[in-house]
C-alpha cells in the first residue's frame, strides 16, 4: 500500500511505500503511475511537485531529506514532475532521485465540464419529475383497470358467467402485480411487471375476445403498462443526447407517448 501526503501550502507530494509485495493501491494517483507505465520496485518512494510551483526546490529538498530519514533501504526516490520542466533542477536535487519523470499538466475540457455539469442537473431533474410522472401513468392504468372490473360487472350481469370470472381474474392478476411493481418502480421490476401482465392479458384474450369490445379494453391496459416503460426510455434517451449530438430520438420518443395518450383511455 503506499499512501501519500501532500503538502497544501506549495502543492507538493510526498509518497511513503510501506508495501513488501510491489503492489499498490493509489487513490487519486492512478493517472499518474498508468501514464509512466513502470514497473517500480517495492518500496519505491516519490515525490511529485507541480513545475509552477515558485519555490518547489526548496520544498523538493526538503520532502527529499523527510524520505532519506525515514527509508530503510538504498533505493533512491523518483521525482515526479506535473508539467514540463523548463531547465534542469539543481544537483542537490538530481542527486538524491533515481529517475526525474514528467507528466503532462490536466487541462479541463470546458465542453466536456459543461456536458457533467448538465447531466447533472438532468439527473437532479429526473430524481425530482420520475415520481410525479410515475403517479400520473399509474393513475391511467388504475382507470384501465376500473374499466375492466366494470365490464366484468356487466359480463355477470347478462349471464356470461366464464367470461365475467375471467374478467374478474384478469382484475385481480393485474392488481396484485402493480402492487409489487409500484413501491419499487425500478426498470428491472417494470420488465418482470411488463412480462407477467402481458401474459395475463395474453390468456385472457382467448376468452373475452369473443365478447364485443373487450379486444379494445385488453388493449388499452397494454398501452398504460406500455406508458411505464416510456419513462425509463426517456431517461436513456436525456442521458445520450448530452454526451452525443442530438437526434430525433426524443421527438420520436414524445411522439410514441403521443401515440399512446391519444389511443388508450378512451373507453368508459
């Protein structure tokens, strides 16, 4: 493991390996040790100092002579520099290190900062929208739902008694699977809610297909269980779009629900 420290006055580092196995773990440096790409030795101590630094030699030696106290074999240190290094340090410097590094300084995309910063936000959106949303689809399919029980009432009511109790089946089917699927609204559970109702619904068309209107009411239930999974494309499709150019899959997307809206609830 080695673990490093850094001094927050003048931007310098000062790693101490206590590792025995050559491995190590460097959260934060991970960058820099892939971009050197070498296999250092157990034990290997650094320093890594920014070239901007105005008095980094002051600060390089004495991280320098902290190691030359604490370490206890021959290795020299490697001195890590973030930036190129316009003239050689001094000797007293180069001296005491086995090998000087340079890795390039990190200049931040603005573009790709700006597009972190929007998903962000997005996200923050989504989290506050996605319940008020789910509320409103879920309100659809309870109306598709009464419907179904209705018309059941009304199978019963004419003497269609294996109609009606496959009607009334279906009802509580559907019931009990939203119950499940709605205190824990997540895409994994709509795809088992959407498979297990589709089923349900699928058997159910063997019977009440054969009773006038019922192919509509068994469709329009599909199309609000349908509408769940809209919400979960949109969020894909937000996510794409800020790290990629736009294309018509929004609007395709907002013309799907559209088309959904505009054909489902309408029975009574």
């Amino acid at each position: 493991m080695i673990s490093w420290e850094k001094n927050e006055r003048d931007g310098t580092y000062t790693s101490l390996s206590t590792s025995t196995s050559g491995s190590g773990s460097v959260e934060g440096f991970r960058d820099i040790l892939g971009y050197l790409s070498v296999p250092f030795p157990a034990d290997t101590q650094f320093v890594v100092y920014d070239v901007s630094c105005p008095n980094k030699e002051e600060h390089i030696k004495k991280l320098l002579t902290g190691i030359n106290k604490l370490k206890q074999n021959d290795l020299l240190p490697t001195l890590i520099s973030i930036g190129h290094e316009q003239s050689p340090l001094s000797e007293d410097i180069s001296g005491q290190v086995s090998i000087i590094k340079e890795v390039p300084n990190t200049v931040i995309n603005n573009e790709l900062l700006k597009n972190i910063v929007q998903k962000e936000l997005i996200n923050n959106k989504k989290e506050i929208e996605f319940p008020l949303k789910l509320e409103k689809k879920q309100k659809e399919f309870d109306t598709q739902l009464s419907i179904i029980s209705k018309k059941a009432t009304k199978l019963r009511n004419y003497g269609h008694i294996t109609a009606a109790d496959k009607a009334d089946q279906l009802y509580t089917n559907l019931t009990k699977l939203s119950q499940t699927y709605f205190p824990n609204p997540t895409e994994e559970a709509y795809v088992t809610f959407k498979n297990q109702t589709k089923d349900k619904i699928k058997n159910a068309h063997k019977i009440l297909d054969k009773h006038r209107g019922w192919n509509r009411v068994l469709g329009n239930i599909g199309l609000a269980i349908l509408g769940f999974g809209i919400l979960y494309l949109a969020a894909v499709v937000i996510n794409r779009n800020v790290f990629f150019n736009k294309t018509d899959s929004t609007e395709k997307l907002d013309n799907l629900e559209k088309l959904i809206d505009n054909n489902a609830y309408q029975m009574k």
